[in-house]
C-alpha cells in the first residue's frame, strides 16, 4: 500500500462544509443545511455527516446525499483504540452508511466515545490518555477501520477540560499519524481548548507538528464557564468562537499545505447567525 | 500488579470512576488504589477535582437510564439509593471489564430490592444478550429461569402500571410516599423470554424447569445436566429426550461439541 502522502492526491478537495448529526434540525431554529446550500452554495460545498450507527442517518443527512451533495462521515461511536469496538456487526453498518453516503473519507474524534460497549447512559467523549503506549492502539484501530471501509480514517484531537499524560495534544495525534500512515483532522476549538487547560500559549505545540498531514480542520464556537474558579471552555457550536481558536485557524490555514477541507461546526444555529462566521472562515480560504 | 504497569485503557477507565465518584477521585489523589499500579495512578493524581465537576448532569443522566431500565426496583430502593451505585466497586469493576452499566448495577443490587430487582436485572441482561460461544450446553442467551418471592410477578406488574410510560417523571412526583416493599416470602418459578422483536415475555413456569434453565446459566456438559433433570426429578430414561425437547424449544442452546 503506498505511504498516505502518495494516497493523498487521490482525496478531493472538498472547500468550505458544515457539519450535522441525527436530530439537529429538531431544535428551532436550526441550520437546514440544504437552505444555506441553496442561498449561499459556496459556504456549504459539502456535508461533514456526525454518525452513530444505533440512530442511522436523519432526513436531513438523507435529502443530502439525494440532491448529490459531497459528504465527509464524522463518527460518534468508536472507540479506536479498543478492538472491541470495531465488531464485525458496527463494521458492516458502517459499511452500509458509508454506501449511502458516499463520504471523501471517514474521520472523528479520537477519543473515549463510550466507556464498556456502546450502551445506553455509556456515552461521553474523552480525550486519549497523552502517553506513548496509548499511540500504537489507536494507530491499529485507525488502520483497521481504514482497511475495513477502504476509506481514509483522519483521527481528530478531541475536546476536553482535562487532559492526562504528559504528552502535547499535537505531539500525540502527530504519533498517531505517522504509526498509523493517515492524514489528520485538526480542531482548531478544541486545540484552544487544550492550550487552556494546559496554560500554553495558543500556538504551542506548532513547530515540529506534521502539519503536511492536516487534510481538515474544524472551526466552532465555544462558550467559557468556571467551577469554583476552575475555568473550562464547552464546545458548544455557537457562533461565538474564541479569539485563540480563530488564531489557531488562520496559522493552521498556512501551515496545512494538503489541506482538502474546513468544517464550521454551528448545527443548531439559524442561517443568518452563522453566515458570519461562514464568510469569515471562506474568506480566509477561498473555496 | 507491578506499580510500573501502564495501561491507557486502565487509566482512562479510572477518570471514569472519577468522573462519576468523587470520593474515588479523592482517594486516588490520596495514594495508592487497587485498581491502579503506582505508575497509572501518577497520571491522574494531579487532575484538579473541579476539571471533574463541569458536566453537572452527569451522575443525573446515569441514574436517569437505570431508572427507565429497572423502574420497578427504583422504586423500591428509591432514587437516591440507585445513585448510591455510583459510588460503588462493583461500578468501578464493571467500567475496568467493558461491562453494561446495567450489569454493573445488577452486581450491586443483588437481592437489595428481592425478586423484583433479580427480575429487572434479568430483562436487562436478556436485552444486551448475544450469540454465546463455546462449548456444553447452557440456558439461551434469550431465556432466562428465575426464583423469586411468592408474588413477584403481579407486584411487578402492579407497579410498572403504576409508574407508566415515564417512570423517571412519575418517581419524582412520588414525593414523601413510602415505597411499596415487595414479597419477600415462598417461592415463584419465572421464564422470561426474548422475543424475536426484542420484546420481552414474562410468566411463570413449573420449579424444575426454572431450576434446570438457572442451573444451565453456566454451560455445563451435557451429561452434568442430563444428572440435574433427574435430581430435579425427570425420569432417568427420559432425561435426554427432556434436553432434546428444551434444545428443540429454544429453551437451552448447545455449542459445538461438550466439554
């Protein structure tokens, strides 16, 4: 099989998208992402679909891919380094959504989606534990859904208000990349996150990171809160993002030479409250 | 367990625990856990117990889904007591072996709420059961045979009307009412059964099939069980037609060849 950087001509270039999961629309006032792709077509080239097999895909996600629309498939419910998790009976009904979608590649958040098996009352989403033996596991689990969907697999660095191991978020999923031979997500909200928790500045981290591997990014709005004076940011999709997310975004923006995609996360919000921050994020790249 | 261990899984499962139980976040903090080696628990001695309280609805949700799942044994125990699972080792075990969260809370609940809670544990495993492996022959994985208190089922029954289609909302109008006590005494022989829809049956049936399904929970040679028939009180003879017979029904599954 040649190296990812040799697979990588063969993934398109995908511009601006949005993101969406089961049941998005049903809050009021939420994105219809098929009306922004009407009104503004170059602020929604394609659709970035958040899957959880036990819900399958919702009729927004299915009208979509009906119309033609370009998709990217988000999973919510791997954890890729337990090889528990990537039973034959999930692989073939990801095999079956992915015949439906018709995705660019798969990716998501590489990470604790659900402690025990996937169950009832067990979902959450935790980072990886930031050590060297955590890398191995999730690169095989990485490679394993990759050979089972013949797809590319781009892991993404997940959010958190705690993070453990002494390893950089960057330098871990840097390590994944490579052990693994795949291409990255990068969320650029989350890594703000990370540099938070972690009190670094907003860019650390960036020198040494294989960036020639970032084939995504994410951008989101966040909201910041504290407990008893500890201060976290939650990963809200709002339209407010944070002025260090929007930082980490345009310096991505240079560093990501093989960058195929940007994904502005903002599912439950009206049309008119995201277009700004739509604009800004294809104004910074135009598509 | 060598204190150099270092399994990420392990780690991560422990902020689990944490997440959920913070007097075991404290005790990690504090020094050394069984459940962890000197080197797991390095990893998270230092996590600020406040990074651990930002999802105030966590515990909430967890009690929320074993309520709407074991609705009956809620109410016996009371809401707070479920919670109470939360803090427990068999949670703790039960995150470190993948198990279901229900599973975990039906290793804490053993006969806390009698027949009642051993039936909703059991309609709770039969849900989550699968194709078993192996060898011997052995209850199937959709059927279960219980031993409960004399009047078990219609106590069930009675309060699962009662709390109806929201059982969550409906305990908390219970306000200050005593919880109903269930049997506690004689005996009841109870089948449930997984339907092909994923529906469950549930009625009673005579003791020696239900202590032949309860003693064929474990795979057993087949011969071990042919023995348990007629110590139940089958006729010697007719104790392997009486396998064939349950084997034919679905009641007991066979693998492959007996141990």
């Amino acid at each position: 099989m040649p190296g990812f950087l040799e697979r990588l001509p063969a993934l398109p270039a995908l511009g601006v998208g949005i993101s969406t999961e089961y049941g998005a629309r049903r809050q009021d006032g939420a994105l219809d992402p098929r009306a922004l792709r009407a009104e503004h077509p170059e602020l929604a080239r394609f659709l970035e679909v958040g899957v959880e097999i036990a819900k399958g895909l919702d009729d927004d996600a299915r009208a979509w891919v009906a119309d033609g629309g370009a998709t990217t498939y988000h999973f919510l419910d791997v954890n890729l380094d337990e090889p528990e998790d990537l039973d034959p009976r999930w692989l073939a009904a990801v095999r079956e959504t992915v015949a439906m979608l018709r995705p660019a590649w798969l990716c998501g958040d590489a990470g604790m989606w659900h402690f025990g098996a996937r169950d009832r009352g067990h979902m959450l989403l935790l980072p990886p534990v930031l050590v060297p033996e955590a890398v191995a596991p999730m690169a095989e689990g990485i490679a394993a859904l990759r050979q089972a969907t013949g797809l590319e697999v781009l892991p993404e660095n997940p959010p958190g208000a705690v993070f453990v191991g002494p390893l950089h978020v960057l330098e871990f999923f840097a390590a994944v990349a490579e052990a693994a031979d795949t291409g990255l997500l990068l969320d650029c909200a989350h890594l703000a996150m990370f540099q938070r928790a972690r009190g670094l500045p907003w860019n650390a981290g960036f020198d040494g990171f294989a960036w020639d591997r970032v084939i995504e990014l994410h951008v989101a709005g966040g909201s910041e809160h504290a407990v008893e004076g500890f201060s976290f940011v939650e990963d809200d999709h709002g339209t407010q993002v944070l002025p260090d997310t929007w930082m980490i975004f345009e310096e991505a923006l240079r560093r990501a030479t093989n960058l195929r995609a940007v994904v502005v996360e903002c599912e439950r919000n009206p049309i008119p409250a995201v277009l700004p921050l739509l604009r800004r994020v294809a104004g910074a790249r135009p598509a | 367990m060598s204190d150099e261990r270092l399994e990420p899984r392990r780690v991560q499962q422990a902020l689990v625990a944490m997440l959920f139980d913070p007097e075991f976040a404290a005790r990690v903090r504090a020094g050394a856990v069984p459940e962890l080696s000197e080197r797991e628990r390095a990893l998270l001695r230092d996590v600020d117990p406040r990074a651990l309280e930002t999802d105030p609805h966590r515990r909430a949700r967890a009690v929320h889904v074993l309520v709407e799942e074991l609705p009956a044994t809620a109410a016996v125990l009371g809401v707070d007591a479920v919670e109470g699972f939360l803090g427990s080792p068999e949670l703790r075990a039960g995150l470190f072996e993948r198990a279901a969260l229900t599973a975990s809370f039906a290793a804490w609940l053993g006969d806390r709420a009698l027949g009642v809670g051993r039936l909703e544990a059991a309609m709770a495993a039969l849900r989550r059961a699968t194709e078993p492996s192996g060898q011997g022959v052995a209850c199937s994985p959709g059927v279960r045979g219980l031993v409960v208190p004399a009047g078990t089922l219609a106590f069930y029954l009675r309060i699962r009307a009662e709390l109806g289609s929201d059982p969550v909302h409906a305990l908390a109008c219970w306000g200050g009412r005593p919880r109903p006590s269930p049997p506690r005494r004689g005996a009841q022989y109870l089948l449930v059964e997984r339907k092909a829809d994923g529906s469950l049956d549930l009625g009673t049936a005579s003791e020696p099939l239900v202590r032949l399904l309860a003693f064929a929970e474990a795979a057993r040679a087949r011969a071990e069980l042919e023995a348990e028939a007629v110590r139940l009180g089958a006729e010697s003879a007719e104790a392997s037609k009486l396998v064939d017979d349950l084997l034919a029904e679905g009641l007991l599954w066979q693998g492959a060849a007996g141990p």
